[in-house]
C-alpha cells in the first residue's frame, strides 16, 4: 500500500462552523456575550445538569473550582501519577500541596487503595483523570470520601456545605461519556472539560465546568462566583454592561481573566450539532481497530464496559513485552510510514518541574511501567476507512516483526 501521511488529531471544521464564526464577526459580539450563553445552556442540556460555566481551557476550570472552594496553602489535592500536567499545577497555582498516586497496576485509574491511605485531615480534594475519555470508577471514590466524611475540616462554607472531601474530576477527555448510564458532568461533584483544538469537540482552545446540583448549594449563586472569578472579579459581564444606564460594576475580588468568547462559542455550538455523529465515527473506528489487534501484543484501553461507554477521545494501547526503548523505535517506524503517534502521557515524577518537587518515579513503578510500553494512535473523524486499514497493517507487521526487539 502507497505510503500515507496521516497526522494524529487534526480538527473536524466544516463550512457551518465557519458561518456560525462569521456569523459572530458580523453581529458585533465577539467576546463573552449570547453566544457564550447560549452554549453554557446547550452543554448543561446535554451533560444533564443545571449550570455549566464556559471558560479559555479546562486548566482555567480546575484551579477556578479549587478557587471557589476555598482551597489554598495547608491544603491537600489527590492527584494520579499518570496525567497531564494541567491536572497537578493547578494546585501548585493555588498554594495547596499536590499528592500524586500511583496508578493501579492492571489499569490507568489511580490506585484507590493509595487514595484512601494518602487522605490527611488537611485533604480537601480529589482529581481523578478520566484518560482517553474512560470515565473513573464513581462508585469507589465516593465510598472512600464518604468513609472519610468524619475527618474532613471544612474552612470554608461552601467546604462546609459538602462536609466531606469534593470529588473535581478532569474529564477534559470525557465530555460525552456516561457512567452508569449518567452523563460524565452530572456524575463529579465538579467536572471540567477541554475543547481544545485537539479534543472531540473543540473551540479552538476552551472549555467548561458543571457540576452535579447539591441540596445545600445555590447553583445560581455559584455559576455568579464562577463568573466573578474569570472575570476580574467584576460584578457585571460585558453583555450585561451593554444594558443602557448599567455601566457601573464592582470588583469583589481581585479576580482573573479566563472567560470564553462568542467567537469559540460559535465554533462549540455547531460542533455540538454535530456531536452524535462524530461519536459515532469514533466508535466505528474504534471496533475497527479493536477487531484488528484481536490475537496480538497491542492492547488497547477499554472503551466500553457494562458501567461505562467512554467519549472514545484516545485509542491508547500497550504493546505487550516491550522496553522503553523499543516502545520508541515503533513510534519512530510508525513515522516513517507517516503515520504520526503519540504518548499518553509520561508519568508526572518524570518531568522536572515535578522531581525538583521531590516526587520520585521509583515511588511510582505501575505509573512507569505503563508509560515505557503504551502508544497512543490517531483516532479522528477524518479518518477514513481506507487510513484505518493502514494504520493497523502498518503497527502489528512492526510489533510483529520486532518480537521482543525492535
């Protein structure tokens, strides 16, 4: 078969995502105004809550819930070792101590054992990673918050209203997944989701937060906090400014700069339209590859379960018997048949900011076993059926060749 070149995840923009855009450009609005709104309202409908907030990345949405909560210095975040950066920093930002986990050994969820051992009365929240768009197990980790409920000190009245640790989870690979038959959104206490140009639906960059309505907390008034933290801290957006005779606003806080534009709402809106069938691409492509690596070393991630279907954002797989080093000579054989790969991820004791933390991938050994033999392929809604075929001859003749040794 004639040589491709098939990037890894390129985004899926169509002519109405560029009518909708130009459409904003034409209206007047083209910062945080009805479009943004609307699609607040749009994702809430769809992830089954009552409020979502729209902000510039779900990095900006993990450390402003941490924000709102009142986390800081003294405080304790639970992290898993096998994430990206974003997950982790956002607790540095903040001045609270990151608690990195490892994973389990047989899966890329955190060790919950480790969890439940690692919570201190200084703990006050948990970020599990929802890789690849595979939702965590919910079950277990409320049954460890719960079993916890008696030594958590809340500091703040929105701590106190939770009276226990507060689930955060970074589904910024998740959003169109559903645990249990819920949507991933409505299952966290918070959920943050990415729609950056590289995820299933995007905005270019962006993305959201929702969280599951709780009997003691006014979602109204926290969707007001979430808007006054990305926004300087200023009471009044720009849309509701532009009311005539309401220019005047306070600054309760001296707040950040994080909201989300009409011009990145209009690109979501469509993608939204648009969503059940790129799912449903994904999902075509995902049995494809999943029916060719059948009887082989290359073990993909499992993308649906009895409890779970995830949003199929990344075909994560582990080639069975292979050194770091081989791992990387694949990669480098895939590229030269031009087909671009990727790593999911290097585990966070690995990367200098966080050793010079004094975190210790020897500490992490499932964390690092993980990483020296997993590959990531693309997995695109412009993919075609054709590319497929391409993709999955090309890595089980190289793994097959290679044997043991690339």
């Amino acid at each position: 078969m004639k040589k491709k070149n098939i990037p890894f995840s390129p985004p899926d923009i169509t002519e109405e995502e560029i009518a909708e855009v130009a459409d904003s450009l034409r209206s007047g609005w083209i910062t945080t105004g009805p479009k943004t709104k609307r699609f607040e309202q749009e994702l809430s409908a769809y992830t089954q809550t009552n409020k979502t907030v729209c902000l510039n990345s779900a990095t900006a949405g993990l450390e402003l819930v941490l924000r709102v909560l009142g986390v800081g210095p003294g405080d304790e975040v639970i992290v898993p070792a096998m994430t990206y950066t974003a997950s982790c920093s956002v607790i540095e930002h903040v001045g609270a101590r990151p608690v990195i986990v490892d994973i389990q050994a047989d899966r890329f969820e955190m060790d919950y054992d480790a969890v439940e051992k690692a919570i201190t009365a200084h703990t006050k929240v948990i970020i599990p990673v929802e890789l690849a768009g595979i939702p965590c197990d919910y079950d277990r980790i409320y049954e460890i918050v719960e079993s916890q409920r008696s030594r958590f000190v809340a500091a703040t009245p929105l701590q106190e209203a939770y009276g226990r640790i507060v689930v955060l989870s970074d589904s910024a690979h998740a959003f169109g997944a559903s645990y249990k038959g819920r949507k991933i959104g409505s299952v966290a206490d918070f959920t943050a989701f990415s729609f950056h140009a590289v995820k299933n639906l995007t905005t270019a960059e962006g993305g959201a937060v929702t969280w599951a309505s709780h009997p003691k907390v006014d979602d109204e008034e926290l969707y007001r906090q979430f808007q006054i933290f990305s926004l300087h801290g200023q009471t009044k957006d720009a849309l509701a400014k532009t009311q005539l005779g309401a220019w005047e606003y306070d600054i309760v806080i001296p707040g950040f700069k994080c909201n989300m534009t009409d011009i990145m709402a209009s690109i979501g809106l469509v993608q939204l339209r648009r969503y059940a069938g790129l799912l449903e691409r994904r999902a075509e492509i995902v049995a494809a590859y999943n029916q060719a690596f059948e009887g082989t070393r290359i073990q993909p991630l499992q993308h649906i379960h009895s409890d779970y279907v995830s949003s199929m954002h990344l075909y994560i797989t582990h080639i069975e018997g292979v050194t770091l080093a081989e791992r990387n000579q694949i990669i480098e054989k895939m590229a030269e048949a031009g087909i671009a790969c990727n790593v999911h991820y290097k585990p966070l004791p690995l990367l200098t900011a966080y050793a010079n933390m004094g975190f210790d991938i020897q500490d992490y050994p499932n964390a690092y076993h993980y990483f020296e033999r997993t590959l990531t392929l693309p997995l695109h809604t412009q993919l075609s059926d054709e590319d497929v075929t391409y993709i999955t001859d090309k890595l089980t003749e190289i793994v097959a060749s290679a044997k043991g040794s690339v």
